[in-house]
C-alpha cells in the first residue's frame, strides 16, 4: 500500500475550509495539484464541484488567478489563455483545466479535443466522481454501467464511455489515469504533465460519498478498491508508450468495490457480469499496449 | 494613405491588421470565410505579427479570445449567422469581463429553413447582450470602424466588446475603393492594448467570472449599463480624433434630408445606398422626404434620433429581420424613442419588414415604403402591424 506523503513543506495554495462535501476527493486532488504546480498557475474551472473552489461573490478559494469557464469550453479558453500568454513573452505560467466527468466526457469533450489537437501547452485534470454531481447525481457518460443515480433511477444501462482511451487514440504528448486513492502516484503524474511541452492530460478517479452513497470517511478506502479490483486502472502513456504505473497480479473480486456503495444496490447478475467483462477487456487492452510499446 | 480595392470581408481583415491584433480565433462561415482567410495568410507570411488559433467551432472561437484577452493580447474574431447563435452562450461572457473583443458579424439569416444569404436575424439576437453594435454601409466604414472599435472598447471608461455587423455578400463581397490608411498613421491613434481590468496574472491573483449572488449581481450589470452610457461621449471625443488624422467622421447616425420632411426613412446597413439614391430623386421630384440612416444600434442613440424624427409626420422603418411575434426591433426601438421624448405629439411610425434571407432591397421597394408611408398621413390607421412590404403573395 502506498504511503501518504509526511512532507509538510510544500505550500497550499488552495484554502482552507471550503464548503465542499465532507469526504470530498476533489478538493484533495485540486490542493495536491497545485502544492505541486505552485503559484505560477492560472486555472480554469467550469461550473462544477470544482466551482466551489473558485468561489461564490467576493470570495475565493484560490491563491492563484482563476477563471470560471462555460461548461463546455474549458479546453477553448485553455487554448486561448495559452497564446495570448506566449505572444506577450509569458511562459513561466501553468495553464489547467479542472473539471468534473461531465464537463470533459460528455459537453466538453469538443473543445478538449480540439486543443489538444492544436498541440497547445496546458494540463487538463479531470477529477471522475462519475455524475453530475454538483446539479444533484444525474448520469454522465462516465458514470459506470449498473450505477443508480437520479436520472437513471433503475440502473445505468450502458457503459462509461473511457475519454482517456478516445485521448490516447488521438494522440497526446502526456496523458494519466489517477485515484484520489493513490495520491504520490498522481503527484508523480502531475509532476510530468509539469514539464510536458504541449497538452496532458490526467484523469483522477475520485469517489463521492454523496454521490455514490458511502460514508464519508470511506472515500480513499473506495478509490483504492476501485484500483485493486481493476474498475479503474492506473497508468500513464508518454507520446503513446503505455505504462501501467500500478500493477494488479490478482484482482480483487469487483464485489467488493461494488459492496462499499449504495448505488450499485441493485444490479442484477448479467450488470455484474458485464462488469467483470469490461473489466478483463480494459486491462488486457493496457497491457498489450504496454507491450507493444516496449518498456 | 493609398487607395485600394477591397470588399468588405478584405476592409475588416486589413483593419484588424491595421490594428496589429495579437491572436486570432475563428472558425469559418460562410460569407466571413475571407475574413479569416485573410487574416491566416496575412498572419502565414509574416505581415501580422500575431497568433491564428484554428478553432473547432464558433463557441470555442470566441472562448479562444476571451482567454487570450483575459491575459492581456488584442484579439479578434469574426463569426455569421448560425456561428453566432452557437457563441451565444459567450457573447455574455465576453461583455460580463469587460473586454474589449472587436468581431465583425457578416450579416446571415439565421436558420430555419437554411439561408446563406443576408439578413440581421444573427446580429439583432444579439442586441441585449453587452455589445456596442456597429452597422457597416460600405467597405471603407468596415475598416474605419474596425480601427476606431478597438480605440473605443479599449478605453478605460469603456471596456466593452463592439460587433461591427455588415451585410452578407451585399457588403462582403462587394469591392469597391477603400482608402487605407499608413500604419504608422493608425499607431498614432491607436495606441498598444495594455490590460488592466480583469487580468489573469499570476503576480495579482484573481477570480473572474466567479459565481456571483443577488446581492451583487444587480451591481455589476449595472456598471455595464453605465459604459453602454459613456459609449456616446466617448465615441464623438474619439471620433473626432478620427476625423482629425483621416478625414471621416462617424457619428451614431447621419441624417440627410431631415430638415423639413414630412416622412423620415430609416434604414441601417446597405440598404441605405439604395435609400439615399431613391430619396435624393423623390427630393428633385418636391417629394418631402428624408433618410435617417443609423450607424450604431446598440447602445441606441433613442434621445438624439427622437430630436431629429420629432420633426416628421412619419417614419418608416425598414428591418431586415422579421421580429417574429412583434414588430421589426428597429421599429421597436424607434418608437420607444419617440414615446419617450416627452411630446405631446409624436409623429406615426410605420414598421416594414423587407430583405430577409438575401432578397434585393431595391429602389422599388424603398419607393413603395416610402409611398405607403405618405399614403398613411391624412389617413392615421389603429393598427400595430409591421408590413412585409417585399412579400411575394402568390406564394403565400
């Protein structure tokens, strides 16, 4: 098991007592992110949970300069933020965009698309609580298969949509997967997106006790059985050379990882089964991908 | 300066390099293509020292500029049509930040059934959004104006985004002499843009944009609402600059014949070519008829215009948009204007509807505005009705 890092050297720029959930795994991600990335960052938010963090008047989370985005666009203002900073000689300064699952898979996943394939430099986050979490539980395209929410009363009758494999298939300089579960690994991954010459990409799987209707100091034990049962797997790909950055020799039976919340109280035995297909097909696609791409 | 010819998409693409913009975002439609077109090549070859960011819709166009001018660059953009009812959504954002984006709108019918063809459907959707609204009549406004919107959304009593809308082909693609001015010249009026309103910068951290409560919300619109009233000061101080460094001048609206008319006809965009050329005939005929054509529609210049329409027995206002459910907007905004003024009496104001999706305002159609207006004087009718004077009713 991971350690959580002791340092306690590392300066936040991110405040303290925000009015996000108790449990909340965004808000871990987005004060780890810029512990790392420093004070020479512009971020961009989309109302979201994340929007909670830029503020609501007066008020704001960030000690540095944010800008809520449309909902669909934060890969468009990411793209111009970036030239405007390049013809004005400023190239000292992070660009990242951090939004939810909806707003990256589902109505932003346009202009993330067309920004990357601009080759524009910045760092998209995408912290995966697999709903619509800030409007009330409503489904997005990466809410998992068999999963309750408030728009899928009965169960999500189809599978998420994987936007890191659409990304890898389109081609990126840096691209992640992540848990809020295994926050160094993530550190690690920022700490390269840092340096990337172009876009990366890095998406965090970030269980919400309120969403998914597990206690709220369960969230980190969540993620990890998530990792550990292979419904989210972690790696990284640079210019398209996959690597698993955490390796499954045996998984856990997903019912574990199922058992631990409320939403998935009702899925029937061929959800379960389609689980643990997606799951086989997920991993074995990651792993021929390593191998093609040599270590 | 040097005479050139150029149509209007080329007079909007050489005032946005006259201007030196720094980045640009579009995305094409049809009839700005040439715009963007221009600016790519211009850009390309090293004319134009600037970025050209090839967005992947018009929504992201315009979030390209606005970020871009969140950090401090010039930007620019031009969009039509369908391609500014997808920007919709960020117009607001645009005019909410207080930036000061100059974009042209090649005037387009808006869909449904498709057009690719003229009319202010786009543009006029976009009247309540925050933007100072310019209507073009020729190529050499287009580049004039372009120059002199950057000048005015910059300035700090100001900040606001200024469309420059000119009509589809009829303007666009139409060439004609332009006098374009020496770039020295137009450095020495407009100066470089140096951001300092709201600014994304790392050295004084700022939220902007941020979700904002009832107990602010009324405030900020509300300082809006105050640079939409500076607009006209500001524009006669700098548009006297203007004048001054190149010899034209231009005011929120000219009107020609106004005097002594009994019927005043109001027009915007090329439409008022035609106008002018069938007014100036009616004149020599002893006809008592004069032409207001107006310039800048947003804000809209509702006290002066009244002063100089007061005088008339009627006005005819010719829309190209359908005001579908009410009368023309332009008409609208007329009559607001005179009701407002404090008169007793205020003179009729007729309301046509002519030239949608690309149809030719001709002479004929100006003529018979103008002779259903007279037709109406001793003859007040209680009606509130635009008239779709080009209608073809055989196909009705």
């Amino acid at each position: 098991m991971a350690s959580v890092s002791k340092k306690t050297s590392e300066k936040d720029y991110l405040c303290k007592g925000l009015t996000t959930c108790e449990g909340c795994g965004m808000e871990l991600i987005a004060r780890k992110m810029l512990q790392i990335l420093g004070p020479n960052t512009i971020i961009l938010t989309p109302p979201s949970c994340s929007a909670i963090l830029t503020g609501i008047s007066r008020e704001t989370g960030w000690r540095v300069p944010a800008f809520m985005s449309n909902l669909e666009s934060v890969g468009a203002y990411a793209s111009g933020i970036r030239v405007g900073l390049e013809v004005l000689g400023r190239n000292d300064i992070h660009v990242v965009g951090f939004a939810g699952d909806g707003g990256t898979v589902d109505i932003g996943l346009q202009a993330l698309s067309g920004a990357i394939e601009r080759g524009h430099r910045f760092i998209y986050v995408c912290y995966d609580n697999e709903a619509y979490m800030n409007t009330g539980i409503q489904r997005s395209g990466a809410t998992t298969l068999g999963a309750w929410t408030t728009t899928t009363p009965g169960g999500k009758t189809n599978q998420r949509k994987d936007v890191a494999r659409m990304l890898l298939a389109q081609g990126i300089p840096y691209l992640a997967t992540a848990s809020v579960g295994y926050i160094n690994d993530f550190a690690n991954k920022i700490n390269k997106a840092k340096s990337v010459d172009g876009p990366s990409y890095i998406h965090v799987h970030t269980p919400c006790s309120t969403g998914w209707r597990f206690p709220a100091e369960r969230t980190i034990e969540v993620a990890r059985m998530a990792v550990q049962t292979g419904m989210w797997v972690l790696y990284e790909a640079e210019e398209g050379k996959v690597r698993i950055t955490r390796k499954i020799r045996s998984f856990k039976p997903v019912e574990e990882y199922l058992r631990l919340q409320k939403r998935f109280s009702g899925i029937t035995e061929q959800v379960l089964q389609e689980l643990k297909d997606y799951i086989r097909e997920g991993y074995e696609f990651l792993q021929e991908r390593e191998e093609k791409s040599g270590k | 300066m040097i005479r050139k010819a150029m149509d209007g998409n080329m007079a909007a693409a050489e005032g946005a390099r006259l201007a030196r913009v720094q980045v640009v975002a579009a995305y094409p439609i049809t009839p700005q293509t040439p715009i963007v077109e221009h600016l790519a090549s211009l850009i390309a070859k090293g004319r134009l020292a600037a970025r050209y960011i090839n967005v992947e819709s018009e929504h992201s166009a315009l979030c390209a500029v606005i970020g871009a001018s969140l950090v401090g660059a010039r930007v620019f953009t031009a969009t039509a049509s369908a391609g500014l009812a997808l920007m919709h959504e960020v117009t607001g954002v645009a005019a909410g930040c207080r930036l000061p984006i100059v974009m042209p709108i090649v005037n387009r019918a808006l869909p449904s059934p498709w057009s690719l063809w003229c009319d202010h459907s786009d543009s006029m959707g976009e009247r309540d959004q925050g933007w100072i609204q310019f209507y073009a009549e020729n190529s050499q406004e287009v580049l004039d104006l372009v120059i002199l919107a950057y000048r005015l959304a910059e300035d700090k009593r100001i900040l606001l985004p200024v469309n420059i809308c000119l009509d589809g082909f009829f303007l666009s693609h139409t060439t004609e002499a332009v006098l374009v001015p020496e770039q020295g010249e137009v450095d020495a009026f407009l100066p470089p843009y140096c951001g300092q309103n709201l600014i994304l910068d790392p050295q004084e951290p700022l939220a902007v944009n941020v979700l904002t409560g009832p107990e602010i919300f009324t405030e900020i619109k509300y300082q809006q609402k105050q640079a939409m009233d500076r607009v006209f000061p500001v524009m006669e101080e700098i548009g006297l600059e203007f004048a001054r460094r190149f010899g034209r001048f231009y005011p929120p609206f000219s009107a020609e014949f106004c005097e002594d008319a009994e019927v005043i006809l109001v027009t915007m965009g090329t439409m008022s070519g035609v106008a002018r050329y069938v007014v100036k005939g009616l004149r020599e005929q002893g006809k008592r008829v004069g032409l207001l054509k107006l310039r800048v529609f947003r804000p809209f210049p509702g006290k002066e215009i009244s002063r100089v329409l007061r005088k008339a027995k009627a006005v005819a206002v010719i829309d190209r948009s359908a005001g579908l459910g009410s009368l023309g907007p332009l008409s609208l905004e007329i009559k607001g204007a005179l009701y407002t003024s404090g008169l007793d009496e205020a003179p009729m104001v007729r309301s046509y509807i002519a030239g949608l999706g690309g149809r030719d305002i001709t002479e004929e159609t100006i003529g018979q505005v103008i002779e259903d207006t007279f037709g109406t004087l001793g003859n007040p009718r209680d009606e509130y009705a635009s008239k779709w004077i080009d209608l073809r009713k055989e196909e009705c």
